[in-house]
C-alpha cells in the first residue's frame, strides 16, 4: 500500500487528487505543522485484479497461481450471483 504524507494546506488545495489517490488504494497521512493529526484511507478494501497482485510481488517471490485458477475463480463467482 502506498502512504503519502500531506500537510493540511496541501489536502486543502487538492482535495480531488488527494481523493483519487484514496481510491486508488493509497493512504494518506495529513499533518498539521509537521505531525501527523488523521490518516485517510478508502472506507472499504481495495480490490485489486490477480494480475496486479502479481505485478507486486518481488522478483525473487516464489508465490504461483494454481493452473486451475481461472476455473476455480469462475466456478465462485457463478455459486454467488443472485
């Protein structure tokens, strides 16, 4: 997760930017004359594809996706639909 520190005056001054980042996953932390008084983060968790999950792995993670993945994923989503 990313974390951005931001003074007040700055989150005052661009707020739809600091907003956009929230829901693009990131936190941000807002000071006041240089301590931190409030952290903004998305009011519900990020949902993120496997493939972006993969792109952040390092490079030396030994983590796979089980081949049958993709069945697997199908097979959830088809027993929760309404």
């Amino acid at each position: 997760m990313v974390v951005l520190d931001i003074a007040e005056a700055g989150l005052a001054r661009n707020f739809r930017a600091v907003l956009e980042k929230v829901q693009n996953g990131a936190e941000v932390v807002i000071e006041q004359n240089g301590h931190p008084v409030a952290v903004l983060r998305a009011a519900e968790p990020g949902r993120r594809k496997l493939s972006e999950i993969a792109a952040s792995l390092s490079e030396h993670s030994t983590a796979t996706l089980d081949p049958d993945v993709a069945a697997d994923v199908q097979e959830f989503i088809d027993s929760h639909r309404a």
